[in-house]
C-alpha cells in the first residue's frame, strides 16, 4: 500500500496513507461487477437461470480462487461467468485496520437469445454515455463538482450513497463517530470540496507533471498551498521536515476541524483554479489527455459497465437489483447510473482513487 501511495499527489498521499492505517473494521465493497460477454452462439442457446460462484477476494486487491457453486448446462457460459469475475474491481475486506482475504458469492443471471436484456442494458450504457460526456465538458468549464453534478443527479439517492459509503469520498477520513452527528450540507460541501481538490490535482499534475514525462519526484505544490494547509488538523502532517508523511495523524473528530479543513481545501481549490484558467477553452480532447496525464495510472475513459447491485453490494437506497452502469470519465474515477422512473440518472460517485 505505501508504494502505491508515494506515487499519488502529494496531497492525496497523506489521506491515503492515513486510510490505510486507521480504517475500522469494514466489509469487502465491490466497486465495479462486469457483466460476462455474450457467447457466440447465444442465439442457439436454449438456457435460462443462474451461476453462482465463490470467489475470494484477496487482501492484496485481486481475485483469488473462484469455485462454481452452481452451474448451467452450458460450460461457455460458465466460462464466461469465471472470465469476468476475473475483472471484479473491490475493496478489500478490512479487520483491525489490516486488509484480510474475504469470500463472497457472485451470481450472474443468463436469458436465452438476450434481446429483451440486451437491448434495455445498450439503451442503458448509451444514454449513460451521453450524460458523461456531457459532465466532462462541463467539468472542463466549470472546474467545480457541484455545478456538474445539478442535473443528471437524483440527489436523494446520491447524498445516500455518499453520505453511508466513506469509501466513496474523503470521509473514510473522518472520525466513524463524528459522521452520523453531522448534518447533511456540512458533510456534503465536505465530500464535494475534497472531491473537487482531488480533480483539480490531477489537472495540475497533468498540465506541470505529465505522467509521460515525470520521475518518481513529488509534486511541487504552487505557492500558498502549503501556507494554508500547515496548521490544518487533516493536511499539517504532509510537510515534516524531511519530506515524510505523518501516518500517525489522527482523523477529524470534530465539527469544528471539519468545517475548517472544508474552508482550507476550498482556498486551496481557489489557487488552483486560477492557475488553471487556460484549461477551460482547451480543445476538449486535448483536455482530456491532459487529464489522463494527470492520473496515477492509465485509466480507461467512457467505457461503461453493468452492475447487478445487491442488498451486500453498492444499492444504497435502490432497490435490489437494480442494473447500475459504472464508468470513468476525466476527472471523477467512477460514475454510477441507474434507470429511474425511465430515466438515466447518476445515483453516485467514487470521488477518490479506487485501489
């Protein structure tokens, strides 16, 4: 895990540094389910039902063993099923703070011939399509979450799914105690302001350190970052003298620090912007390389994904098996679309780097 972390923004390392380290006792949260490809012959298949499998997930963020529980009348199909259980993307299972290895059952429903399915999930992934670039070009211009985000959200289900999932946004770095005692507007101008730094980080690493051209050297933060954050309860460890991070910091246990660190990212959110004023009338595929140049790694853009969700995974106030689509776009990691009431709506986000 500290690897991994040296390699993320500066500011973003110490967060997840101190994630790993003073996490609760947490289940395994799977963040992305692809749906098995279709087989060849899927016309001809006469089949209907279920495969179940057991996975492990392990500690270390990959798939371990998986076992058929219960199977099909159709070897590809189970080959499939075990294929794309491969790419399940989760996190891991977390007792006393430490990621352990997990076992869960995966189910994946089949219909013989697939159209009725196959055309609502196309529909599905188009109209989720058409919404995200959209957002990436606001994004672009606006370079605030909270604007982008006003109209595709179904704002009932998205506050429930970021304000009870902490792996979602910066609140795994708040005190698991303080969470439930904050009222919504104070904890959601928290979730968007952190998650609006993070976005405006990789824009700023990819406009000054493209990850094409960069060493392993940190990120040189722009003149008045370090001034506003130096005495902030979250960010003050980052700047020990030797240039380490301090994982030992203590989460947010108060209102009060909350409310202060929200005003210090939104200052330093300010800075940034200013110098990245030039991003907005940016050819927009140049921008989004720039943005990819800015990512910790390689990130796929614009390629959808479906979800069954179930009452273990990420449904979150939906009812259960609802078909979610997942996918990145330049900016935000991970959105999550669901059809309400015959409409694509973003019902979450995953606003920090998924490990």
């Amino acid at each position: 895990m500290r690897n991994r972390v040296r390699q993320i923004f500066l500011l973003l390392a110490s967060l997840l540094v101190f994630s790993s380290v003073h996490a609760q006792d947490k289940d395994l949260v799977i963040i992305d389910q692809p749906t098995p490809r279709s087989p060849a012959n899927s016309g001809n298949l006469n089949i209907q039902g279920t495969i179940v499998l057991g996975v492990q997930f392990l500690a270390t963020g990959k798939v371990g063993k998986i076992a058929i529980v219960k199977a099909l009348p159709s070897s590809t199909l189970g080959d499939l099923a075990y294929e794309a259980a491969r790419e399940i993307i989760f996190v891991p299972k977390l007792v006393a703070g430490k990621s352990v290895d997990s076992f869960r059952q995966i189910e994946y429903s089949y219909i013989p011939r697939g159209r009725k399915r196959t055309s609502s999930h196309m529909k599905d992934k188009r109209e989720a399509l058409q919404i995200a670039h959209l957002l990436s070009r606001r994004l672009q211009k606006t370079q605030d979450l909270r604007g982008v985000l006003d109209g595709p959200v179904l704002w009932d289900h998205y506050r429930e799914w970021m304000l009870t999932d902490s792996d979602s946004s910066f609140l795994f770095a708040v005190n698991e105690t303080l969470i439930p005692k904050l009222d919504k507007k104070v904890k959601m101008d928290f979730v968007i302001e952190t998650g609006n730094l993070f976005y405006l980080l990789t824009a700023f690493r990819g406009k000054t350190a493209p990850r094409s051209d960069r060493s392993d050297g940190d990120l040189k933060l722009p003149m008045g970052v370090k001034d506003i954050l130096k005495d902030d309860k979250l960010f003050a460890g980052m700047f020990d003298s030797d240039g380490s991070w301090d994982v030992s910091v203590s989460p947010l246990t108060s209102r009060r620090d909350l409310l202060e660190t929200t005003r210090h990212v939104t200052e330093v959110n300010a800075i940034f912007r200013r110098l990245l004023t030039s991003l907005r009338s940016m050819d927009h595929k140049q921008y989004e390389n720039l943005l990819d140049e800015g990512e910790l790694e390689g990130i796929v853009y614009y390629e959808p994904r479906l979800i069954n969700c179930t009452a273990e995974e990420k449904c979150n106030g939906l009812p259960e098996h609802t078909i979610i689509t997942s996918m990145s776009i330049p900016g935000i990691p991970v959105l999550y679309f669901a059809r309400i009431r015959g409409q694509m709506k973003i019902v979450g986000t995953m606003l920090t780097p998924p490990d």
